[in-house]
C-alpha cells in the first residue's frame, strides 16, 4: 500500500481551487476512506508567480512536461478545460500510464472514444463524473447502478445558466433580457452566454449522457439543438395556465428508428419530477426498463459540488491504483446505432399565432392543422390589445416533425394568419 | 476469463422472480456489459414440486446445502427476506468465499457488521444496494460517488406503503383507515401493515444510511420511531394551509450531541425536493459540505425496479469475479460517534390543541411556551363545529425535544386545553 498518493492539477481556476479546498477540508475522511494520504503535488498555472490563495506551499508550473514527467505523479486532473491542449495534456499523461481525472464535458463530448481507447492501451483509467451535472452522481448510476436496465429515455436540466433564467422569468414575469443581465450580475451566466443559452453546453451533456445510456457513441452533428433565446413572458404565461413549466432539456430517446437526441426547450407537466428543479439546481430523468423512472437531482456546477465528484473520481483512482487494479467501466460503446433523421422524431407542439380576430379564423387554423393530419389536444384564442387581433395557442397530440413542418407551412400561408410567434415541444412522458 | 457465472438464488417471491426476469429479458446487454454471460443456476423454494413461471428449466431445491456446496455456483443471491435463516445463510455463503447479493434490510440493519466482516476474512464481497430504496442508486451513490463529502443529513421517504397513503389522504382529503383499505386492497400495504405504517420499515433503513452516510455504526434501538397513525385528515388540511405536505420521513443528521436519527411524520415546505415525491415513489435526500443537497429518486419497491438493483450488483460481483478482484467498498464504519438523545434533538414543532373557545385561551397558551422558552413562528385559531370549542394550531421555532415535552406538560395541565390534538415535527431544511 503507498504511504502517498500524490497528484498534478491542470489547472487553478474555479473548479481547481474547489479540488484544492475538498482536498484540504475533509483530508481526515478522505484518508480513511482510501486508506492513503492524498496531496495535490504541483499545478498547471498560466503564471506561476501569481498568489494563489488556496494553493499556498504546492509547486506551480507553467510547462506540463514537469507534470508529465514527474515520477512520483499517480493521478493528473484536468480541470483546465475547452479542447486543446486539454486533450493533449489527458493523452500523453494515460500514454504515460497515469490515472486520469477530468471535468471537461468539451473533451470527453468530442473525443470520449480517443481517451478511452488510449486508457485501455496503456491499462490505465480515466474518470469524468464531473463532466455532466457538476457534483451528481449521474456517470457512475448509470454505467455501474442502472447497468441491469435497457434505457430508453433520458432527459435532462443540465444548464444551470438557462434553468436559473426560466425559473425567475416563471416567478418574476421578467422578460428574457431582464433575467439575462440579472444572471450575469450574479455570476451565473456568462458575459458572452451564448453557449449556455444557445443550448451548446447542454448539447454537449446530450452527447455524453445517451452514448452512455444507449451504449452507442453519439456526435455532437447529431444533436439537434435549439436555445431558450425566443422564450417570452407570454410563452411561459401561458404555459402556466395550460398546467406546464417551461424548461430547457437535453433529451435522448432510443427509438426503433435509432437514437433521437435533442436539447431545447419543452413545456413539461408540473406534475414531472423535472418541473420541481428550480434556479441553478440540475437534475437527470432516466426511464429503464427495469427501474422504471428514476431522477438524480443537485446543484449542477459551482466551485465545490463539481470538486465533489473530482474528489470522489481521484478516490477511486487513488483506491485502484493501492489495488493494483482496473475498477472502472471503460467505453461502453459496444452498439453502432443509427441516428433517428429530426423528420421522423416525434413530439406534442405548442403554437402561439397572431392573427386577425375575425369569425371562422379558428375553424381555418384547425382545418389546416387536420388537413396535414395535426391532430390538436386543446386550443385557446384570446383577443389581444393590438386592435382587430387576437392570439390561439394549439397544443398538439403527438405528431412526427415532418408532418409539423408541413401543417406549419400551410399555417403560415394563410391570409389570416400575421404571425407565428412560437413552436415549443411539449414532453408528457413516455404515454404521449 | 470465466465463460459463464452461475448464481444461486434464494427465494422465488416477488423480488427472485423479477431478478429471473431482468437477467433473461436483458440478457444480451448484460452479457455485453459484463464481457461474459449470467445464469440463474439454482433456486431455493420450500417446495420444489411446484410450478413457478419465470423459473423454467431451473433446477429447484429446499436444501441450501445443494447451493452452497455446488462449486459451479459463484453468486449467492438472498431474496428470501427475514432475518433467520437468511443471516446464516449469508454467513456460511461468504465463509465458503461466494459473492453474496442481497435485499434484505432487515439483516443488513441488524447484522451488517458480521456480513462485512466475514466478507473480508474470507476476501470476497457483499453487496447490497436494493435494500434501501428498491432500484434507486443509494448505497452505491453514498458510500463512492458522494464519498470526498463530509455527510451532515440525510432525509428520506424511504417506505412507499406510507407515502402511497399520505399521497392519498392529501389528494382526496380521505381518511387514514380509508386509505389504509385502498392501499391493501391494491397491493401497497401487507394484511398486517405495522411494520410499515408504524415505522419500523423505515427505521430499518434509516439505520443502513445513517452508518453510511456518519461512518459509524447506528443499531435500530438507536432510531427513535413514530408511525403515521395518528396522522388525520384536519392535520393534512392544515399543513396545505400553512404551506407544507405531510410525510413520513427516515432522518439522520450528524450534530455535535452525536447522530440524531429518528422515523415520524413531518411537516416539510411544499417547495423543498421530497415534498413533490408522491404515490409509492421513493426519494433520499443528502446534505454534503462539498455537493450541497442532492437527491436519489425513484420506485422503492416492486418486482422489476428491486431487481435492476440486484442484477447490477449481481453484475459487478459477475465482473469482479472474472477480474479476480475486489472492487466493493466493504464496512465504513470507522468512527465510533455518540447517538444523540432523544431529549437533546431539536426540531420546529406543529402542535393542534382542543380548546374552551373563550377570550383568553390563546395568550395562555403562549405564555405557556414562552414560559418554557419555546418560541412561537405563526398561530391559528379556528371556531369548531363542537358547541363552545376552538382548535388552536400553532408551529414554533426550533427547539429542544426537552424544552418542548415540558412546555406540553403545562399545557396539557391548562384548565382551558381539552385534548393535545397532534405533535408533529416540522422540517424546514438546514436554516431550521
């Protein structure tokens, strides 16, 4: 058994320093739980002369090779993140034979099979529970807990950013650009925000989450990916009143014609255990075929509930390294499934148009809808301040996205139809 | 590489069926997942003569000794239930250097540490995640991923006959024998439901979680108990009112007097996580110093959603085996902290009194509590269809379980109380 487990952080910024802290303030239990010390030995830092508050006595280095090549270095932890050198950093240190920890859901989104393949090469380990859902279990439920089930759905508040603006655009009525600013006084979302609300960062999390749970590697070009940015007020009013939230997912379906992936936003019953995951708090919905339903809910990024799962990752590395063994599931790709076309995906739709407040408009909309054989669940009209017109909203049963497309396109010919202000899906859960 | 793991079960009921089940309905992915195939090889019924779907072309027997003495076998897996002999049987399985899988908390909460210690004399494992929460990762999720934490609370509804119940009553304002007839009558509760509605059930796994969770062994005379057959319709209408849901809940916190672990029914904020787990879902909730809050939900019981929890542990014991390794986490337990008494636990209180509806009453009641130094948060006085009566409620700051008992004392001994109605607790969450 090593007295030491010693490890080289890539990286000091907010994420690092949490791993740093953990590291530091529950060292007792941390110690007898893997029945070893464990010290962060030096650290990546652009500038290694910077005070760095949390970091006082650990050797800093701007060049990775001291890292690399340090002898006594058992564990490298990448915290680092976007792509490059990232990727090249976590390559060369499991070509070295170095337990590998990482939260950056960038690299392992894109090049997941690379690493992988690179750690069983080299019969070594790489951990990435931190990459989705900061410090939720999610990686490890359902590579090692939910391993007994075929999983069909997977769906997901994965964005703290966008959660945290729905939930105060649904409490306050705020408009988008009100809770946008409000996020980033507070630190929640960032000065250019559009990964998070251009629905990138939860694609990411898309990616990673249904390749594990359909055991078939997913792309990021699969991913059909739509943001909150033309969410209203009114849309979330009258999401309200129909009995719904609205709230960005990132959902993976296995359907029979392959994996459907997709993150935007959904009206979602208040009765899903999903509509309760308010502010910067994230959760994942899993359906398998044995469990049934089951939810892992927490807060989704933040300084030490993400080191929470970069501790609990460089454990396990440190407990299999005084082993001598190999515990982890490695790529669990075994299957080559086919990605479902967006075409032949299918949902419920809600629709808000602006048209002229006029006798027989609705029965039009209606018919059009029939015609391209929209089948509609409930309609509301609701006359509007600007004069001679008024609002219907349609909600959809389940209808494939082609058949959407096209009633849409008769919709939007229609002379009293001025304008087609918005189409949300709307996720009823596995009975449609 | 071993070709094939032979698993011998214990017990053919609702749990052995369902693990029957999962291992042939997902028979291709386990195979795939494990990296070698998984057959039930032999079962143990008390009658061997009887037909059993689901148990086709496996062989029976009513002799454990032709399980444990069959050096095919690799796997014991015990979803017999009760105490003896499933102990004995665990013992001896493990003696003879067999993995073991089980469900039972009964034996896990009462003997735990003789299974883990016999496991690691005889260096093999025990596993045992469907013993709390049916399918829901817990025990996994608690003792790796959540394991750099220090664990300060952990809340559960963790017994789905009573939430199934509470659910009920507050949707149709039913009342408790009612609801109990229903939930017999529809498979939720046993003919004799004490151990449910009483709390033992709960109390069970309140003490696997707690010595998880504080790394220190609870025993079940540790757990203070109280049932939900006191809870009425009047108490659920007022919780609604005063903004809370009624639920039963398994607590453990981790406080300077030494772990305060208790089962009774609680008022908890509609808006907190497990006021929204309904019917017979089960949800735990935990409280770290590094993640924050977090919460595991789904089933709590039932055949299939048990059985993806016993079939992945059957599934790591299956790969552990083939890797001639021991990857399990075996007893945490390495602190020995006090049981915090009863009387030095503290709690809000709910308290609903019968009293002579005369000018008075009420500022003798609170000068009752404020004379015994329990702090008042909000009072309601309400007219009763009783000639002359008026029901007071009344819920308190946090205080000392002491404090409180005496407060009551001199209330009950008010010439103006008639009836002391109900007590319950009241869980605000850490800000108490």
């Amino acid at each position: 058994m090593k007295k030491m487990i010693r490890i080289g952080l890539l990286g000091a910024g907010t994420v690092g320093t949490g791993t740093a802290r953990v590291l530091n303030l529950n060292q007792h239990e941390i110690a007898e739980r893997v029945g070893t010390s464990i010290e962060v030995s030096k650290v990546l830092v652009r500038n290694p002369d910077k005070e760095r508050p949390g970091f006082e006595g650990i050797a800093k280095t701007s060049r990775f090779e001291n890292i690399l090549g340090d002898p006594e270095i058992d564990i490298i932890v990448e915290l680092m993140g976007g792509l490059h050198p990232a990727k090249e950093y976590m390559l060369q240190a499991l070509a070295a034979g170095k337990r590998v920890v990482t939260a950056n859901k960038d690299v392992i989104a894109q090049f997941g099979h690379e690493l992988f393949a690179m750690a069983a090469e080299h019969e070594t380990e790489i951990f990435f529970e931190a990459s989705v859902g900061g410090g939720i279990p999610i990686i490890t439920p359902l590579k090692e807990c939910l391993t007994a089930n075929h999983i069909t759905q997977i769906m997901g508040i994965v964005n703290g950013t966008t959660n945290y603006m729905l939930t105060k655009m649904s409490e306050c009525g705020n408009d988008y650009d009100t809770v946008l600013r409000e996020a980033q006084q507070k630190g929640y979302a960032e000065a250019d925000p559009t990964a998070d609300v251009g629905g990138l960062d939860a694609a990411r999390k898309a990616v990673i989450l249904s390749s594990i749970a359909f055991n078939s590697r997913v792309q990021l070009e699969d991913v059909s990916v739509e943001g909150i940015t033309n969410i209203t007020p009114d849309d979330i009013a009258y999401a309200k009143d129909l009995g719904y939230v609205v709230k960005l997912l990132a959902v993976g379906k296995d359907t029979e014609d392959g994996i459907d992936v997709r993150v935007h936003p959904v009206f979602l019953p208040q009765s899903h255990p999903l509509a309760a995951v308010n502010g910067v708090y994230n959760a994942i919905f899993v359906h398998g075929n044995a469990i049934g339903d089951a939810m892992f809910y927490g807060q989704g990024a933040g300084s030490l509930p993400t080191a929470s799962a970069v501790v609990a990752d460089i454990m396990r590395a440190a407990h299999d390294i005084c082993q001598d063994q190999l515990s982890s599931v490695g790529c669990t790709c075994y299957e080559q499934k086919p990605i479902c076309p967006l075409e032949k995906t299918s949902s419920c739709y809600y629709v808000r148009l602006l048209v002229d407040d006029e006798p027989g408009v609705l029965a039009a909309i209606a018919t059009a809808f029939g015609e391209a054989g929209v089948s509609l669940k409930s309609v509301i009209q609701t006359r509007q301040n600007v004069v001679d017109h008024a609002e219907i909203v349609a909600i959809t049963h389940k209808v494939l996205h082609e058949k959407m497309q096209q009633a849409m396109k008769t919709i939007r010919g229609l002379k009293v139809v001025d304008e087609v202000r918005n189409i949300i899906r709307v996720e009823n859960g596995e009975d449609d």
